[in-house]
C-alpha cells in the first residue's frame, strides 16, 4: 500500500507530509515557504500603473487585469503542486488530503492535472498552517471525520 500524502498550506507557506497507514502519525517530507506573498502589491510591481488621456485631456490610471499578489500565490502553488504531481507521477503515493486556505486550495485543486486530481481522498478549505505536532494531528482526523 502506497502512502498518502497530506498538504497543510496558505498562501505564505506549506508543509508536505506522508502517512504510511491511515492511523500512522504525520512524517515530514517538505516545507515550503513563499515570502513574496507576505508583500503588499506595490511591493511585488516595481512598475507604475498605467495611464491612458481621457477625451477631456486629463488622464485615467488602470490597474492590471491580475494582481501581482494573485500572480505570486499562483506561482507557489505551481510549485507545490509540482512536488505532489512528483510523487503521484513516480509512484510515491497513492492518495492526496489537501488542507489549504480557500484561496489556496482553489488554486491547488485547479493546477493539478488529471492523475494527480484523481488521487485527492479529501480536502478541506480551512488554513492548519500554524499547528504542529499532536494539535495538528487531532485537527486532522477532525477534519477527515467530516
């Protein structure tokens, strides 16, 4: 039998784990930490906005269609999911339980390919994130219960 692997992540951070038998405590495999989503906008877009001359001859500034903050949490999800989509690829686990903030895991759920969806047992948009060890435990199998 082939472990799972279980995904506790937001957009600041993720840690990635393994879990030989459904009763087996949680084993680390891999954290992973974004610091570019913890900037504000302008911090992330050395860039000015744009600007158009409105027909009365002032000007108008527009905002880019997506957020650079959006285009960063996209980007560290892709990295994530490029690690999960390793192990379901190589035959390293058999089942996935992602556990991220809403956004987060819309966009996880979004980015894995067909395979790697396949394999999601559970998921849950609740940010675990800032638990560890028997907490983090106990809030899983809370979650799993559901």
């Amino acid at each position: 039998m082939k472990p799972t692997w279980i995904v506790v992540a937001n957009a600041f951070q993720a840690q990635l784990y393994e879990r030989a038998k459904p009763r087996d405590p949680l084993q680390p495999l891999e954290s992973f930490v974004h610091p570019e989503s913890r900037l504000k906008s302008a911090e992330l877009n050395d860039d000015q906005p744009g600007s158009t001359m409105t027909q009365g001859g002032g000007h108008t500034a527009y905002s880019p269609a997506v957020e650079m903050k959006d285009k960063e949490q996209e980007k560290f999800a892709r990295q994530i999911v490029d690690r999960l989509q390793q192990g379901v690829h190589g035959d390293r686990c058999g089942a996935l339980v992602l556990f991220a903030s809403p956004a987060m895991l819309g966009i996880l759920r979004n980015l894995l390919d067909g395979p790697s969806a396949k394999l999601v047992q559970h998921s849950a948009a609740i940010d675990l994130t800032a638990f560890s060890g028997r907490e983090l435990e106990t809030r899983i199998a809370q979650q799993l219960e559901r």
